[in-house]
C-alpha cells in the first residue's frame, strides 16, 4: 500500500491509466482517437474561426482571435517550457516498466509527460472561446467543453499520457481560458 499522500495519488493515477489505456480500448476507438489529438485534424476549424469572427465581429473578431492565439501561446509555454522541465515525468509509453502493457497506437514522442500540453492547451482555448462566446451563443459552453475534454481523454487513450497529466494539464489551460477570456470580455466583449 502507498505510503505518503503522494504515493496514494500515483497509485491511482496508474490504476486509472490501466483501465483507461489497456482495459478499454476497442477498434472503432483505436480508428477515431489517433485523430482527436491529432492538431491537423482540428485544422479546419481553427481556419473557419479565423474566417468567421473578423467577418461576424469586424475588429472585435480580429481581436479575438489575437486573443485565441495568445491564449494557446500562454499555456503552451508555461506547460511544455516551464512545468514540464520541472517535473520531468515519463510518458507511459517510454516507462521502462510499463512497456509491456501500453497500448500505444500513435508515435510517443520523447518529451515529458506532465502536465499535457494537448489538455492545457485545448482547455484554455476552449474556455477562452466560452467565456468571450458564452454569451452570444449559449451552445459554445457544452461544445467547447466537449471538445477539449475528448482531446484530452485521447491522450490517455492512445498511450501518451497519465490521467494525472491531462486532469492537471486540464486545470492549468481552464485557469488560462478563464482569466484570458475574462480580460478580453472586460476589454472588447463581443455583440
């Protein structure tokens, strides 16, 4: 049995990690996950946002996509530049000692494991999009949610994370989202 208060934590981090990972895993997820963390896949809709807000907001659109953008370089250099140095955490796909049970079914990457970059990321872009959004269109809130939280929960699934990893990466891009949208509602909230 763990130990300290740590201990217990990364015990059921890697308990959770097994069912999520090597229990639960079936061909119709091992088509669709690959692409939900996938940032060519999503693309598309990074394109349309940059289309569609200067031309349904004018200079408020090109201010809020100054904004997204900003948002996104925030939590991706304190996530992949500043924590993940310090904390130097394997990805469970290049543990020694879990290599025989990681279902991996996308490159792992040498990079370090905590917090994700893809759920802080996807987080902070997403409650930025639903904080300066959220009020004109009410849908943006369960869209957005549902977006980063699949992005996330596939970095679990394809073998490149922990669930510690995008639960943490998740509340570090939340906390950026939210104070990032919150500035720019205060500044140019959007009609």
């Amino acid at each position: 049995m763990p130990k300290s208060l740590l201990d217990t934590v990364l015990y059921y981090d890697h308990v959770a990690w097994y069912y999520l990972n090597v229990r639960w895993h079936n061909d119709l997820l091992d088509l669709i996950m690959p692409f939900l963390r996938n940032q060519w896949f999503w693309a598309p809709l990074y394109l349309f946002l940059i289309i569609f807000m200067p031309r349904r907001f004018g200079k408020y659109g090109w201010l809020w996509c100054a904004g997204f953008l900003a948002t996104f370089a925030l939590s991706d250099q304190i996530s992949a530049s500043f924590l993940k140095p310090i904390f130097g955490r394997l990805r469970p796909c290049n543990d020694p000692y879990l290599s025989t049970l990681v279902h991996i079914i996308v490159p792992c990457g040498g990079g370090k494991s905590f917090p994700s970059s893809h759920a802080a990321n996807h987080f902070s872009l997403a409650l930025f999009s639903a904080v300066s959004l959220g009020h004109v269109a009410r849908w943006v809130w369960p869209v957005a949610l549902l977006w980063a939280t699949s992005v996330s929960y596939a970095q679990v699934y394809v073998g490149v994370h922990f669930p510690l990893d995008v639960l943490c990466g998740g509340l570090l891009g939340a906390s950026i989202g939210v104070l990032s949208g919150s500035v720019f509602n205060n500044r140019f909230r959007l009609a």
